[in-house]
C-alpha cells in the first residue's frame, strides 16, 4: 500500500514541476514585448532565453532559502533552538557558541533547518508550525512578490521577475504542503500530518530533533540518553516517522559495534513483508549497513553477483559520496578484491569529506568501520 502511495506521490510531484514549467513559460511570455524579441536576431534570442533560465534557477535557488527560513523563523517562535541550516551542500551550524560552516549532501533535498526541540512535554509539544514554517513563508513570500509586480506591470524583466517568483513560492509550498511522501524523504506536510498518528509517532519525531541536536554537539549516538532510542518492538511500522526511529536505533547498534545485532535487524527491516514503512534513504543507509555487516561477519548472505547488482550501484548513487557511501564501496572492494588504488580513492574521498562534514561522531563510527575491515582482510589501507 505505502509504495503505491509513494509512486502516486513521485507522480504527483513530476506533474506539479510540469505544470510549473508551463505557468513560468507562459509568465515569460506574457510580461516580455514579443514583438521585440521576435524582430531580434537569432543570437540575441538566444542569448534572452538563456538569462531567462539563468533567472528561473536563481528564483528556485532563492525559494529555498525562503522555505529554510521559514522553518527557522517560525521554529524560533515556537520554542524551538536553532542548530543547523543546509542549503544544498552548504550547512551553517553552531557549534562551541559559534557558527562555523560545513558541507554535506543529502540527496532529495534542497535544503534543511535543524532545531532542537522544545520539553517534551508528555507529547504536548508544537510541532505543527515547525514542520509547515517553510510553506507559510513561502506563500507570505509569494503574496508579496505579486503584490510588487502589479504596479511594476510595465517594467520589463522585474516583471518577469517578480511573476516567477510568486509562481515558485506557490509550487515550492504545494510540493511541501501537501501530505506526502516521495522515493526519498517525507514532506513537511506528511509530518505534520502523521506526527499526531500516535503516542509513538510524537515521541519518534521529537526523539529525532533531540538526536540531531545531540549530533551536531559531537556526541556519539552510543553516548546520547537510551531514552532517545525506542525500543523494538515498534507498533506503528506504517508511519514513516516510526520506520525513521527503527533506522537510528540500528545506527546505534553499528555506532557500538554490535554487528550481529545490527545485521539481524537490517534484514528485518529491509524484508517488506515486516511492513516498515522507512523514507527511501533511510532505506539506502539500512542497506549499505546490512552488506557491510553481511562482509565483516563473513555469514555468507552475501555474493558478489549481488554486490555488482543494478539494485547496489543505484544505492551507492543515490547516497552519492556520503560518508556511509564510500564507507560501503570500501568494504565492497575489499570483498572482491579489486585493486589498491581503488581502494586508496574511496579512503582519499572519505577523508576529504571527513574535514568539512557536520557530524563528527558519525566520522569517528565510519572510520572505526574501516579499520575494522581492513584488519579483517589484512589491507594496508
């Protein structure tokens, strides 16, 4: 049921982009003089056209950084404590009382803003303007852009302008706003929604923030209170939010190198007929950590065939140079052998990333990982 959900919400999503596309087109065309474009030579044309495109990217560059910021403002105002703001790959964290910058990607997503939560409060805690912050500031946004472009009509490009980014907002806060929850990651609206689906969907959503929080410190997982952890068995496998809690409980299980139990319980999660209902890259980063696991247990649930599976290599492309990524196609090389200086690029990569990336703690587990492997196979590096 949840993965016909997820392609009518994939499909869903595709439209809404198309029918953006369209309305900006003709947004273009209707505040733009055609008769002066068309009397224009084809260069110029040209030339229009591309800084036509070059506006629409920066519009949807600026939309997210409206959303963010909504999250941030209307977190503030809920009692929330800001940590963490991701545009893309550029992350502004505090860290010490100070704010440093970082890079990390997290594929699916344009951008972030991490806060620490309120008290818990027995599960009276608001959720609900954190989670649709970014959306509400995206139509506040576009609100304002339309009601600067009406009496900029005839000014040619600030019309333009001011039209296109009232388009985005609104479709930056559909795509939001609505309820759903595509290949990769819930939306803000699925959140807010499915966050009151139960006792244990409030407690996982807060316990996450609080995670978060604790990661951006430099505190290991294995070191944050076990309350943070729910405990299987968990109820509620329908709800993404709970598959999510599942997820960190086994990262906290590899964190402490308890791999037997971290890899029983990534083929439980990974088996759809148990019914967890886990965001598309939690899902990636189960895998990666039940075929890690699978090779330094050497239990034998894993071939070479299925390592060099369509299904593996879509993973670790998915998950792109994620710390975890290319913690995984280390492992993997070892497993079949390849070459030294194969290897040796994974670890150059993994280093490079290591010297900018947020989560310390989250670098200390992966290298303990591939140090761990390397003896296990007698490797250099």
């Amino acid at each position: 049921m949840e993965e016909r959900a997820i392609k009518r919400a994939t499909v869903f999503a595709a439209i809404l982009w198309l029918v953006t596309g369209v309305c900006i087109g003709i947004a273009i065309l209707f505040t733009s003089d055609l008769d002066r474009l068309l009397d224009e030579s084809l260069g110029s044309f040209a030339i229009g056209y591309g800084l036509y495109m070059l506006m629409v990217v920066l519009v949807l560059f600026l939309q997210v950084i409206i959303h963010e910021a909504g999250h941030l403002v209307f977190g503030l105002a809920s009692g929330y404590r800001f940590f963490s703001f991701r545009i893309f790959g550029l992350v502004l964290m505090k860290k010490g009382g100070k704010l440093v910058l970082r890079r990390e990607k997290v594929p699916g997503t344009g951008g972030q803003c991490l806060m620490g939560p309120p008290e818990y409060n027995e599960g009276n805690y608001p959720y609900l303007l954190y989670n649709l912050g970014g959306c509400l500031m995206n139509l506040i946004a576009s609100a304002l852009f339309f009601a600067a472009y009406l009496p900029t009509k005839d000014v040619p490009l600030l019309n333009t302008l001011l039209l296109t980014l009232t388009i985005c907002g609104v479709a930056y806060a559909l795509l939001n706003g609505i309820p759903m929850q595509t290949g990769n990651v819930p939306n803000d609206g699925y959140n807010a929604l499915h966050t009151d689906d139960s006792p244990e969907s409030r407690r996982s959503f807060w316990n996450q923030l609080k995670m978060s929080e604790y990661s951006a410190e430099g505190i290991r997982v294995t070191d944050m209170p076990d309350e943070l952890f729910l405990q299987p068995p968990w109820e509620d496998r329908s709800n993404a939010i709970v598959g999510s809690s599942a997820v960190f409980y086994e990262n906290r299980l590899m964190a402490g190198g308890r791999y037997e139990e971290a890899n029983d319980l990534c083929h439980e999660l990974l088996d759809r007929e148990n019914g967890f209902n886990m965001p598309g890259i939690h899902r990636n980063v189960i895998l990666c950590d039940r075929i890690t696991t699978d090779i330094l247990l050497d239990n034998g649930k894993c071939t070479g065939e299925e390592l060099r599976s369509k299904e593996m290599k879509d993973t670790l492309k998915r998950l792109q140079d994620s710390p975890i990524a290319l913690r995984t196609k280390y492992v993997i090389s070892l497993f079949l052998g390849e070459d030294e200086k194969t290897r040796a690029g994974y670890l150059d990569k993994f280093r490079k990333i290591a010297a900018s990336y947020p989560g310390e703690a989250e670098i200390a587990v992966e290298d303990e990982i591939l140090s761990l492997a390397r003896k296990r196979f007698g490797a250099a590096q």
